[in-house]
C-alpha cells in the first residue's frame, strides 16, 4: 500500500528526509520512531501530498505522490498531531463537512456519519460543538474525520500524545479495531510501550535518514543482547549457582534468588544450565529468555 523508493526533502542542508526506502504492505500497522525533529512528520506530509519531494519516489495506494498529490489526499486518511477542530462546530457537523469535501453523496454520508459515531461511541455527543470537548473527546472526532471517507491508507501523527492513559487506551483499541478491517497504518510516534502495542513493524529514523525498518521482533533481534534468566528457588544458592556458571559462560550476575547470564545465546545454553545447576542439587523454578523492550532496542539502535 504504501512504496517509497530514495525519497528525499530536505529544507536545507541539516533538516529534512534522505534517500528513504520503505514498503508498508496491505494490512500492516507501522510505526514511525525517531526524536522529534528526526523526520517523521516530514515523511508523513511528503507521503500525504502536502510536501513536495526533492527526488525519489513514493506511491500510495497506487497513486504516485509527487505527479498526484490531489488524488493521493483523497484516498486516505490523516490524523495530525494538532488536529484543527472548528471548535464552533458540533461533532456531528464537522463530520459531514469532511464527507462533502470528500464529496461524499447526502446518504451515503449519513449512513457513514452514524457508524463513525456509533463505532467510536460519540453518537450522545453528536450535537455538542467541539471546542467544548476534553481532549481525549476531541482525538477522537479527529479519528472520526480521518475515516469518513473509509480509507484504505490511514496516516497517525502521534495519536497518543498528551492524553491521560484511559484516552489512550481507548485510541489503542480504535488502531487495534482498524487492523482487524485490514486497513494500512502509517503511526509517528516517540512512545515506545504504546507503539510496541500499536504496531506490526517499525521504522526507526535518526537525523532524516532510515535506520533500520521490519517486524518488531526482527529488530530485537537485530539490536537486544541475548540473556538467560534464571529463576531459583532458594535466595541463598544464587552466589553457588553464579559461581559455576562463571566457569562455562561470561556475564553471570547474580541477584537476590536470580542469575542472569547476558551474551548467552538462550537457544544453545538453556538446556546446558538447566543440566548443570540439577546436577549440583540447585532448584530452579524458571529458566526463560530475557526479552528486550522496543523501548531498550530503540535507544541501542539511535546510539550506534
């Protein structure tokens, strides 16, 4: 849905997007990770037809972007960060303005109007002007507006960001609902816990350029250190336990009643551990791969 091949916009010599490459399948969420100023809302606008690309090339469900920005903007839907509200207008009312610039007919947009707010449960709020509404409320219209025109391609310019944690579960549940419809999200984002719950894949980008790009559990292979966490059940054999280990395998620590071996390939040396601590009368209650963050793999891959 989503194929961009070299594309690059710089705005000077130091900021901007280059030589990006990266394929966003039907269907699939990902997330777009980098600090602020790394990018990120530049790629979205580029991508979205806001932004006239230096070079490169970048085609959106089957449109190319720089010969036709117009038909681009009509095909999907765009979530930004400061979403715009007409803050005199009702919900329901912004709604069907959308429709009729997306010139949806009256029906037609009535039926997809009802469901928005039945979906998105705003239907008792229909009538209330939006500048009356929390922030939380607000997102949400502005999730609506994004989906009146039912869009394949749906852009997410940091749907998360500044709400209270109820207001973000709720946009989480809404991305996880989009997923199931097949849709195909495009999310920027610099919170790594919601993004690793909101994403299929990810691409992380440091100063205008793509670093790395794939599923999540690709790219914490690709950047976590293996480890073992090895769980026992008496406190007091940890030392014991920490002291044999260092005789076979580097990186043993041991606290309170865990041993964790960092650098162990889990795959090769679980059964091995699992052996020798048995047959030096050590219990143990679990043995289990220690799993990095996307938060851990984010700061090791912007660091390298």
């Amino acid at each position: 849905m989503i194929e961009i091949e070299r594309l690059t916009k710089m705005y000077d010599a130091t900021h901007g997007i280059r030589e990006i490459d990266l394929t966003v399948n039907r269907g699939v969420s990902l997330g777009l990770l980098g600090r602020n100023g790394a990018g990120k809302t530049t790629l979205v606008r580029t991508l979205i037809g806001l932004l006239k690309p230096n070079s490169g090339k970048a085609i959106v469900n089957g449109i190319d972007v720089s010969s036709d920005p117009v038909s681009v903007r009509k095909v999907i839907g765009y979530l930004p960060e400061v979403f715009g509200l007409y803050n005199d207008m009702t919900v329901y009312n912004t709604l069907d303005y959308t429709g009729r610039l997306h010139r949806i007919e009256a029906r037609d947009r009535s039926d997809r109007i009802e469901y928005l707010l039945d979906r998105l449960e705003l239907t008792e709020i229909k009538n209330m002007k939006t500048g009356a509404l929390s922030k939380g409320l607000r997102q949400k219209v502005g999730f609506a507006r994004a989906l009146v025109n039912d869009p394949q391609v749906v852009f997410l310019d940091e749907p998360t960001s500044g709400l209270d944690p109820i207001a973000a579960r709720g946009i989480e549940s809404l991305i996880a609902e989009l997923k199931k419809d097949g849709k195909t999200l495009l999310i920027t984002s610099h919170i790594m816990p919601e993004a690793e719950k909101m994403c299929d894949c990810v691409a992380l980008i440091k100063d205008g350029r793509l670093i790395a790009s794939g599923k999540i559990s690709d790219i914490k292979k690709k950047y976590s250190e293996p480890a073992v966490i090895v769980r026992l059940q008496d406190p007091a054999s940890a030392g014991q336990a920490a002291t044999m280990l260092r005789a076979m395998l580097p990186g043993v620590e041991a606290t309170d009643s865990t041993v964790t071996i960092h650098g162990a390939d889990p795959d090769k040396t679980t059964l091995m551990i699992n052996r020798k601590l048995f047959e030096a009368n050590i219990p143990v209650l679990e043995i289990r791969r220690q799993e990095s963050s996307l938060d851990d793999v984010y700061f090791k891959a912007m660091e390298a």
